[in-house]
C-alpha cells in the first residue's frame, strides 16, 4: 500500500510515452515521515492542551483524566487487527496468535495478564497523572518542556538497567536537561503551586524514563502488533482494575466532579487525541525513520507555546525559552548516532563501551514503540 509513490521526474520508455521514476526506500520513508512528524506533534498538542481545559470549578480529576484517557487504548489492538486484515488479507485469529507471544510461551493468560501488564499499568498510571496533575499549576509549554527530558533519564536508567556504559556525549546532554530544568524552575519560583507544576512534570518524565527502559528489558524489541495488544490489555486492566480508585479519590473528596457537568467534550477530545498520537508513534516506526518519530515530540514545545500565548494569553519568558532550549538540545545529542558518540570517546581516550549502546539506541530513537503524551507510553 505504502510502495506505491512516485517521483515526479519523468522518465523515457520504450514504445514511447513516458512513466514515473519510483521513489528510492530512503526517499520513501522521509515522504512519509513529514506527515507522520506533523500528526504526532499536533495529537500531542492537543491532547495536552485538552487535559488542562479540563480542570474548572466543577471539575479537578486528574486521576479520573487519566482512567478514561486510558479506556480508550482498548481500541489499539482491535485497529491493528483490522488493517491487517484489510491489507494483509489475514484472519483475526491469525494476527492474535501471531502477536500474543510478548506475554510469553504461555501467550495471553489471566495471570500473564496480571502479573506483566498489571505491573506497567501501576507505572502508566501514575506517570500520566502526575503529568496531568501538573497541568493545573504551570502552562502547557511548561508541562512539555520538562517532560522532554526523559530521553536523558532513559540514559540513566539504561546504565543502571541495561548495563549501558558512560559516553561522554550523551553524559552532556543529560547535563543540559537538567540545566533546562533548573532555568524553568527559577523562572517559575522555587515554591508555590509553580514549583509544585516543576517537580510533577520532571516526576512524569523520569517515570516515562523508567517505563521505557522495563519494558526494553522485560519485552525485548515488540512488534507494532505486539504493543497494539499490549496497549488494548492495558485499557481494559484500568477500565476493570482502577475504576474502585477513581470513586475512592471522589468520595474522599480529593477530585472534585460534578457528573452533571462534566466536560465531556474536552475528556473525549484529548482521549481520541491521545489514542491518536499512539496510533501514529506505533504505526509510524514501521513506515519511516526512528529520528522522525522523536522529532515530532520536540515539535510540541513550541507548537504548545503558539497555543498557550493565542488562547490563553499566557508568555513563555526568556528563562523557560532558554531553559526549553537546553532541554531540546540535550533531546537532540542524545540522539546523535553511536558511531559519532564513539569517535568523541575516541578523541578524549575513552574505553570504547562493548555492550547495550544498541539497546539504548533504540530506546532514544523511539523504534521500542514506548512514547510519550498525555498518553505517555508505550
């Protein structure tokens, strides 16, 4: 379905007349990526920006946010399903068997089910409310300049988790993020609800970090069908398993909900998004590049800020613009190729690393299929 686009230079034929020259696999895929870029950066946008119209005077859930936000990964797996089996011509049957093994030999069982997804749905669950939470102290552009610092808390875990070793590259990089966050944080005031916003968004991004890594370490590389299922498990593990929660946090009066006016259209509007912005982080490691996929969420800085300064009047100061520019340019080295990181160890008389840069590769480069938004993983 995706070969089928052409250069427009033509070409002579035999015979006379003329044809398209086909495009070339790398081509291909950078056509496909702009796009691809474009949808993840505006799902991300939108959905983040959705979850903070939420919050009013009868509405402060954030937990409840994140439980419905999350009902909706239950469509993650039925989509893949039906793609494959439109394009590929595949039984519904076939696509489940092929794609069950992540849960192991045994495949999909009650207590795969519990033990392997129930322990990441503890993680997703309190990263995405704490990145919601934190939506109803500081801005959006705040939100989402922090939070892209997780690449360079997925170089820490890697080390410890992964067994990656130390470049210095990649070492700077984390440096800068944390200079990043230091600025928002002086910008913002080191106490109050803004430092709180701080310390809620670098807590979601150091979770999304730790998310990442356990997931490269306990499922190894997933398929895009492999994480479509896994996703669609997590749905309905919180539709069935945290709903009790949600209720306790109402009647113990720490959300605040009115049920006959909840904002519906702004809770299904960043969920659908949400949903979205996975279906294109999945889908889009298949069709084009890694880098493109982690580009797009660089994008939502200031595509938020755009948002933040037209529809809520809010600036973003030269503190938070410098501190998100170090943050960014940190996301930006960590990314840089291992064989560049190499040659900078060369020059300094570093010991080469000998194992785990590759994992942690993938892990930076987005090709585990574990992102990040509103909906912050896989």
């Amino acid at each position: 379905l995706f070969a089928k686009f052409y250069d427009p230079v033509p070409v002579g034929r035999p015979g006379g007349g003329q044809r398209s020259m086909p495009l070339s696999p790398p081509s291909r895929r950078a056509l496909l990526g702009t796009p691809i870029v474009l949808g993840i950066a505006v799902s991300w946008v939108g959905s983040t920006q959705f979850a903070q119209s939420t919050f009013s005077a009868t509405f402060d859930g954030p937990f409840f946010n994140m439980w419905f936000s999350t009902v909706w990964m239950m469509a993650c797996f039925p989509a893949y399903t039906a793609a494959c089996v439109v394009l590929k011509g595949q039984s519904c049957g076939q696509v489940y068997r092929e794609n069950e093994s992540i849960f192991g030999a045994d495949g999909l069982t009650l207590r795969t089910l519990l033990v392997k997804a129930g322990s990441f749905l503890l993680l997703w669950a309190g990263t995405n409310y704490l990145y919601i939470r934190a939506l109803k102290e500081i801005p959006a552009t705040d939100v989402t300049a922090l939070f892209s610092s997780c690449n360079a808390f997925v170089y820490v875990f890697s080390i410890l988790l992964l067994r990656e070793r130390f470049y210095i590259g990649r070492i700077l990089s984390v440096l800068l993020a944390i200079g990043g966050i230091v600025l928002i944080a002086n910008a913002s005031g080191f106490k109050g609800p803004s430092f709180l916003g701080v310390v809620l968004s670098v807590g979601a991004a150091i979770g999304a970090a730790l998310y990442k890594v356990l997931f490269k370490r306990v499922f190894g590389d997933a398929s895009v069908g492999q994480v479509s299922l896994f996703l669609s498990c997590l749905g309905l593990l919180d539709l069935l398993g945290l709903w009790p929660v949600m209720l306790g946090l109402y009647y113990g009066r720490v959300e605040t909900m009115d049920w006959y006016h909840l904002p519906w259209s702004y809770l299904c509007g960043g969920a659908a998004l949400g949903l979205a912005f996975n279906f294109f982080i999945n889908f889009g490691i298949a069709f084009t590049f890694p880098l493109f996929i982690s580009l797009g969420t660089v994008l939502g800085i200031p595509l938020n800020a755009g948002v933040d300064a037209v529809f809520r009047g809010v600036a973003f100061g030269p503190l938070k613009a410098g501190g998100a520019a170090l943050v960014v340019c940190g996301f930006l080295l960590m990314l840089a190729p291992e064989e560049a990181h190499r040659k900078v160890c060369d020059v300094m008389c570093c010991v080469e690393p000998e194992r785990g840069t590759e994992e942690t590769d993938r892990l930076l480069s987005g090709n585990t299929c574990v992102e990040t938004s509103v909906q912050i993983m896989p």
